[in-house]
C-alpha cells in the first residue's frame, strides 16, 4: 500500500511539473504594425550565435534565401543540431521547429524551446496535439520549420535521406500554406564548408478543397521529399558545370 502511495504521489508530482511547464510554452506571437510575427529573443540568439556558428562550421546559402511575410513550412532533411540555424537565416520573423517530445524535457535546452515557441511532436507521426499546434501557428500567419526523417542522419553513405514521416503535405494543404524546402547536401563538420540550398515555395494547390485520401496525401508527401532530391542533384550539376568551366578556361 505504501508502495503504492508513493507511486501516485510521484505521478502526481510529474504532473504538477508538466502542468506548470506548459504554462511557461509560448505558441502564438502576434503580429506587429508591419505584419511581422517577432521573437525579440531568438532574434538576440541570432546576432549572438550565427556567427559562432558559422566559424564553426562554415556553410553557404544558395537559391531562395529570403522568405517573405506570412505563413510557410520550411522542410529539410537533417544531419545535426545545427540544421536550425539554416532556415532561421532566411527571416527575421519567428520561426517555430518542431522538435522530439523527449527534449522539451531536458534541462535548459527545454526551458529555451518552450519559450521560443517549440512544437513538441512523438515520433511516430500520430500527435494529434502536435498537428493541431502547428495549424494554430500557420493559421495565425507565423512560420514553421520541421525535419520530416525525425531524427538525426548519422549513418549511412550521406546520399540516402532516412525515411520520411508524412505531415508536411497534410499541414500545408489544410492551411493553404507554402512549402519552402530546402536540403543540406553534404554532412556539417568542423571548418569544412557546408552547402544548403533553398527551393522555391511550393504550394499544393492541386490538393486544396478537396476530400483526399490517405494515398493522395502520401502521395503530396513524396512529390516533396523527392524535391530535395532534385535540388540537391540540380546543385551538384550546377558546382561540376562550374569546375568544367574554370578547368577549360585554364587550358
């Protein structure tokens, strides 16, 4: 019994905590007189780590590399924490990431990502309360930025994206959002430079107001995960096109 006393009071205590750390997320920041959805603080993050980071772990921006007003979805694929600061260097605007659950729970870097408008989601691709969050964010005109493999690419031969988790297309379509994707075409290490490229934004207007299928989604889903693809191709043509070029001139 007193086992058992203590268990519920320990659950009880967790969720005290949980309650009390919901309170402290920040979701929704309102529009200024321009239009523009702010987060004064992780503007100061940016003035004060982009250029660490970009010290660090050196890397150049190329295609559509400023996003204007409004809602959009920024999609990439994802090889390391960093991968944050690629989209954020596109606006000024707030920017919310969502982020595994688990972490919302680590200390201090959870107590930044509730206050910083993080957007916790499980896994598996079947939080409700996740998809419902970012609505909420792209309908009261803000920006979103997720990382459909889930996880970290740590392994394999760098050519192969892990599989995707579907949302992307879904998220976009039901609030009549654009797509900004965007790939990170070579593994970020320390002083080698990385090469990022941003796509034009997407909008899958052939989906909207229509009653669609689960097939039809995941079929939006994979029109975007093989644009990455593409972009990532298309950037590779365009460097060897170049050393072609200089390599001629050369001669």
């Amino acid at each position: 019994m007193e086992e058992n006393g203590a268990a519920e009071e320990k659950k009880a205590k967790k969720e005290k905590k949980a309650k009390k750390a919901e309170k402290k997320r920040r979701l929704l920041f309102p529009a200024n007189k321009k239009g523009q959805h702010i987060m004064h603080l992780m503007n100061l993050l940016r003035v004060l780590f982009v250029p660490i980071h970009f010290l660090v772990y050196p890397y150049k921006l190329y295609g559509h590399k400023k996003v204007g007003l409004g809602p959009c979805i920024y999609m990439g694929n994802h090889y390391c924490i960093w991968d944050v600061f690629y989209p954020a260097r596109t606006t000024w605007e707030g920017v919310h990431f969502l982020m595994k659950e688990s972490l919302m729970h680590v200390p201090i870097l959870g107590y930044w990502a509730r206050i910083l408008g993080g957007i916790p989601a499980m896994r598996d691709g079947k939080d409700v309360r996740a998809v419902m969050d970012c609505i909420k964010v792209l309908k009261n005109g803000e920006k979103i930025s997720m990382f459909p493999e889930g996880t970290r690419n740590k392994e394999g031969d760098g050519e192969t994206f892990l599989p995707f988790h579907g949302g992307a297309a879904f998220l976009a379509i039901k609030t009549k959002s654009p797509i900004i994707p965007f790939v990170v075409c070579n593994k970020p290490r320390v002083w080698h430079v990385t090469h990022v490229v941003f796509g034009e934004p997407i909008e899958l207007t052939e989906y909207y107001d229509r009653k669609l299928t689960q097939e039809e989604f995941d079929e939006a889903d994979e029109k975007l995960k093989n644009r990455l693809y593409e972009l990532r191709a298309e950037h590779r043509e365009m460097l060897a096109a170049k050393k072609r070029k200089k390599h001629k001139a050369s001669k």
